[in-house]
C-alpha cells in the first residue's frame, strides 16, 4: 500500500497580513490560489479514485492560533457507533450565531472558517475537483479528535447535497505524526462488476490502496462519488509496552472535517430540485439490495433433510434426544447441558427473554483441545493482503468493507465424521451441523429448526469487523454464536480462564455439584439491557473508563417498526452505550427475579435498567460462551471492530438457523410459547450416560 510523502512546506512562513482580514481569503499560502491548473492535473491523474492533497496550506501562525482556542475553549464529547470512535464537537458551521462573548474566545477559528467557505478558495477546489459550483451559505465542518483507539470504518460520504469531502489537519506542529502511529486517511480501490439485470456497479476491495497520513497544515479532499469515494481512517494506534518513543499524549489526530454542498437557493448555480434529487440517490439507498449479490461471504441456508418433529410432537414414550445423540453430543459438549433439569432451565428462560448466554457450554476435554488448536492457528503470522491470504491459507475474507470484513470458513454441503480433522474443523463440520445438535437446540429454544447456515470467522485485531445490518425475513430466525477466543482482556472484569482454575480428575455431575455451581456456567442475558450474572465489582469505581478493545457482537433495536430492516446497512452509525463500548456491561452484577416457579440456582436474571438504549442482547469476545438469540425482522446486528490493543484476534462460529413459522405467535416483544422438556425422559437415563462420560474422560486423562 502506498502512502503519500510528506514535503516540507508545513511551517513555510506566510506573507504578513492585515491581522483585521475577517473575510480569510488572504489567510492562504502565498500564491496557492493561482496554483489551480497544478492541483487540478494532480487530481485528475490520481488512484484508486481521484482527490487532492495540499500541504502547508495557510498561514500556519493561524492554525497554531485556531489550535490553542480549540483546546483551551472547546469541549469534546466521545461517541462511538458501529463505524466510528471520536471525540466530537459540536457542529461549528454556525460560529456567526455565536454571542460577542463566545466569538472573542474563538477569534481565529472564525477566520478559518471564513477562509475555507470563501468565494476565492470555493472557486479553486471547483476548479481542482471540476465538481461544479460549492454552496458558501450552507457550511458543514466539526472538530474531530482521534485518540488511541479512535477508528472510523469504510463509508463513501454520499449524503444529500455534499459535494467535496475535506479534512484539514491540526496536529501538533512541534511534533510531526509518525506514519506507524496510524491515523491515516486511506482510499479503497473498486472493481466493476455486473448485476443480474446487466447494471455496472463498483464494489469496493477489500484492502485500501493508498493511505495518507496526517500532517499539520495539510488538506486532504475528494469529490463525493456514489458507490466510489470509499475510505476510512485508520486506527489511532497506542504505543507498544516497553516503547521508547514517549507516551501516547502525542498521538492525539485533530482536524476540522467538513463538506462543502451544492449551491442554495440564492446562490449562483442553484438548481432547483437538485437537492432532493440528490438525497434519492444517496449511498445508503443507492447500494439497497442492488450489490448483495457481490456480498462474500454467501448467505447459504442449507434445508435439514427431514422435517424434524417439534418437542411438544413426539410420543410421550420417546425421549427428545436418544441414547446415540447423547454419546454423540457428550463427546463435545458438557454433560451439564444434557440434562433434563437444566436443559429445562435453558428452555424456560430462552422462551421468556428470546436469548440466553450458556458459558462453559464445550466439555473440558474438547475445550482444551480447541483451545490449543486456535492458539497454535494464532500464532501463524498471516499474509498482509487479501489475495495472499486467499491463496496461501483455508480463509476467505469478508466483503464488501462498507458491509463487513473479517476472515471466514464456511461449513461443506454435509456434515463431517473425519478422525484427523482439527478440533475447530469438528466444531464446524461434525458438531453443529449434526442432526443431534439440531435436536438439543430445538429442546433449548422449543423451536422447530429447518435450514442452517454455519460460518467460523476471525477478526483480525486493527483490522475487522461488522456494521450494523438489518435482518430483513418476514420470519423470525434463531442465531447462534460460539465464543472460542482464547485471549482475555475483553470485558472489565473476566473469571479466570479455564487452564488458570484448579485442576480436576473429573468433571461432576450436574446433581453432584455443591448449589448454585450451575449459575457459574449458564448466565441469562436480558432483552432489553443484556446485564449478565456475575459477582459484583469491588472497590472504588476507577477514575476513568476502561479503554475498550471491541470484539462485542451486538443486537439492537431499529429507530420504529422495521424502519431499518429494509436498508440492511448504517448509515451514521448506530450509537453505542459507554458501559457496551468498554466491556463494563458484561460485568454487571444481576440479581434473580421473582417467580411463581421454584428458583433454579442455575439460573440468574439480569437487573433491571431505566434506560432503553436499544441493545436488545450483546456478548463480549470470550472462551467457550454460547449465546442463543431469537432474531426479529428490523434487528440490526454487528460485531464492533476489533481494535488493535486487543491481545489477540476475535474467533467465533455464527449459526443462523430457519425457524417453522408455526413456532412464531407475532408477539411485538417475539416471545414464543415455551415448549417443555419431554417429562417422560429418564434422568436416571441420562445420569448413566453422564458417568459413562465422565469415566472416559477421565481415562482418556481429561481434567
């Protein structure tokens, strides 16, 4: 990937100015605005798409001026969405509706923004970018600070009426920024493809092409094109432990953002009925379903080969999970969850909350050996680029980035019985396409499950992630997601991994463990505010925030009925909760609800929150954690980026499952009728089972 150099005009003196010049005009580098027909050849002749970059473009004394008023005079407030993580002001186009006393504390920022919307500037990037004629009545600029951990991901600006995209940088002058701090604004290459109908659209790659760094004094622009102009910016990286080059206070990336729009009524140029015009065409709609096609990976629901009878449809003589499924579930799941008591547990609180968090949920033998497994597969450095790393390992990646980019493997057309396969492969192509599993999972939920669809996937630290999309299907659909990354670091407050904890010759069974053990395993997560069950925190809440390295996978609520479920795509960003974004929320304490119903100590409520902020279920990256989600249509889901000061790459396996209409009562909260445990099963059945695993385990010298 290409970057940009850096030329040495950035503290280039300016001529001396009449320090009254309100209208800014003459606030630029001497000589740049006769400088257009240069810029103009520069821009057009540029990859992957054209822009412009223009170093020491103003009077670097006022930028030093506009950066002390900002700091000393401006709040920031951090955000984070799905795509984003800033510290954002407050939108600075209208400074003239400023007080006289407000305007005496920003003096030199009203000048930059007077210099940037002058007529004079306005007619040189029209030239530059041929973009026609830019609106001076209706400006649209904000202040942006990247911290370490700050990120936006790949977007193509296309929103109503903008027409030029702009950043103009305000980093430390006296300290340049280093290119491996990150921060870099980078572009994204696109290839044409066409759609079934013969239309030509541009799918951005996967990879950006070209990255620019930040540089003081130095304006980075592009015209806004539809379904072209993709970019992001890079992560803001922290410095690495046992550094020297300083602390991470200097990596602090400011700039004013902004677009300049087509002209108002009023102005020269002005078309009536564009702006309207323009709003149709935005990215968000433009993209609808007209490139999904072109999305990997595939979204391939595989039908199960027979209809499976429902649990509340089997003959009371038959038990809903035989003999020869038990001995099949119990080499890779843990005898806890295959009883009847806790399985009946599980159903009960699926059906009341339409989710469930089951931790500990693989046995320890299968545990360790995945484990090792994906430790061993970590510790593989992977190819940079994509096309490498399609050619050189088993993993796909991810597209198109405005939708989602991570590395995946999809399940064959049939499930797997292979001896030598890796213990991730039998996850994916033994366990969980199994008729077996099937049927626990239909015991779990009382669903009646009819097609599958499996994808392990891995998020590259610094690099992946997924954006909020809609789940469009009349039908609801039961999603499954298997936590199995091996590293901590990723909610506030974490129990100690499984190798940290005392050893055991062999796992108890469930009737066997001291009261109350069973809450350590199965934790329910609430609908509305997804607090899970775990001691509470102790101590003096600390003085800032935990910084937060992503990796959650969240499910949220559209705005109204359905509103997003027909866009299947952000589009600012869907806003995301401060206890969410730093892990906090996964280490709630919770306490048990009441109940008619005998308390079962495996099972815990989430506590009650005043506030609905949306999130309808979320789960931290973690080790051997299953959640179950029952998913309406209009539920956005996403996995938030993984940030670069993770410990390690995010693994999971995503399992989305078709659901009998049937078992869907169209209730607005989607809960469905509870569908009980066969009472005719034989615990003292299972319990046999349970001892014979136990005993193979433990011969076979599993913990």
């Amino acid at each position: 990937m290409k970057r940009k150099a850096d030329e040495d005009l950035a503290d280039k003196p300016a001529k001396k100015r009449n320090s009254k010049d309100i209208n800014g005009s003459t606030q630029f580098r001497e000589g740049l605005l006769q400088q257009a027909e240069k810029y103009r050849k520069e821009y057009t002749t540029s990859e992957p798409y054209k822009h412009g970059v223009i170093q020491a473009l103003l009077d670097p004394q006022l930028l030093r001026n506009v950066r002390a008023e900002v700091q000393g005079n401006l709040s920031f407030t951090p955000k984070e969405t799905d795509i984003y993580k800033i510290h954002q002001s407050g939108d600075l186009a209208n400074l003239d509706g400023l007080d006289d006393s407000s305007l005496k504390l920003l003096p030199s920022l009203l000048i930059l923004r007077n210099a940037l919307y002058s007529p004079e500037f306005r007619d040189f990037l029209s030239t530059v970018t041929d973009s026609g004629p830019l609106s001076g009545k209706k400006t649209d600029m904000a202040i942006n600070v990247y911290t370490p951990g700050c990120h936006l991901l790949c977007h193509d600006d296309v929103i109503g009426s903008r027409r030029v995209s702009y950043i103009l940088y305000l980093t430390d002058p006296d300290q340049p920024w280093k290119p491996e701090w990150g921060g870099a604004l980078r572009l994204f290459p696109t290839v044409v493809q066409k759609d079934e109908d013969g239309k030509e659209i541009k799918i951005p790659g996967p990879d950006p092409a070209l990255s620019i760094p930040p540089a003081f004094n130095q304006l980075s622009f592009f015209a806004v094109q539809p379904g072209e102009s993709y970019h992001d910016v890079e992560e803001v990286f922290t410095q690495s432990s046992g550094s020297q080059q300083g602390s991470d206070d200097a990596r602090v990336r400011m700039a004013i953002s902004g677009w300049y729009h087509i002209p108002q009524e009023g102005e020269a140029g002005f078309v009536k009925g564009l702006e309207e015009s323009l709003a149709e065409r935005s990215s968000l709609q433009q993209l609808q379903g007209s490139g999904d096609q072109f999305d990997m990976p595939c979204h391939d629901m595989r039908q199960y080969e027979d209809a499976a009878e429902k649990p509340d449809e089997q003959s009371k003589d038959e038990a809903p999970l035989s003999e020869k499924d038990l001995d099949f579930l119990l080499k890779f799941i843990a005898p806890t969850y295959l009883t009847p008591d806790t399985l009946e547990s599980v159903s009960n609180t699926f059906a009341d909350e339409c989710s469930i968090c089951l931790e500990r949920f693989l046995s320890q033998k299968f545990s360790d050996s995945l484990k090792t497994d994906i430790v061993k597969q970590e510790a593989l450095l992977l190819p940079l680029a994509t096309s490498d790393i399609e050619k050189q390992t088993s993993w796909q990646m991810a597209r198109p980035p405005y939708k989602h980019r991570f590395l995946y493997r999809q399940v064959d057309s049939q499930p797997s019985s292979g001896s030598d396969e890796s213990p991730s492969q039998k996850l994916l192509t033994e366990l969980l396409p199994s008729e077996a599993f099937r049927k626990w999972l239909q015991v779990a939920t009382g669903l009646s499950l009819s097609s599958r669809n499996l994808t392990a996937r891995r998020f590259r630290r610094g690099k992946d992630y997924t954006l909020a999309t809609g789940y469009t299907k009349d039908d609801s659909q039961l999603e499954l997601i298997m936590a199995i990354t091996p590293s901590d670091g990723w909610a506030a407050e974490e129990e100690p991994a499984e190798d940290e904890k005392p050893a055991t010759n062999e796992e108890p069974a469930a009737d066997e463990k001291p009261a109350g053990e069973d809450a350590d395993n199965l934790k329910e997560v609430d609908h509305a505010t997804n607090a899970t069950a775990s001691a509470p925190l102790e101590g003096k809440p600390k003085s800032a925030d935990p910084p937060g390295v992503g990796g959650y996978i969240a499910y949220i609520a559209g705005d109204e009925a359905g509103e997003h479920s027909d866009d299947g795509q952000s589009d600012d960003g869907v806003e995301v909760p401060l206890d969410l974004s730093t892990g906090a929320r996964a280490s709630r304490p919770s306490a048990q609800k009441k109940s008619n119903k005998k308390a079962d100590p495996a099972i815990y409520q989430a506590v009650e929150d005043d506030e609905n902020d949306g999130i309808l279920f979320s789960m931290p990256a973690g080790w051997n954690t299953l959640g179950l989600v029952l998913r309406d249509k209009g539920v956005m889901r996403f996995v938030k980026y993984v940030s670069q000061q993770a410990k390690g790459d995010r693994w999971d396996i995503l399992g989305e499952f078709g659901v009998d209409p049937r078992d869907d009562d169209g209730s607005v909260d989607g809960e469905i009728e509870q569908q009980q445990v066969n009472d005719e099963t034989s615990e003292t059945d299972i319990d046999t089972d349970y001892d014979k695993s136990t005993q193979v385990d433990s011969d076979d010298g599993s913990d």
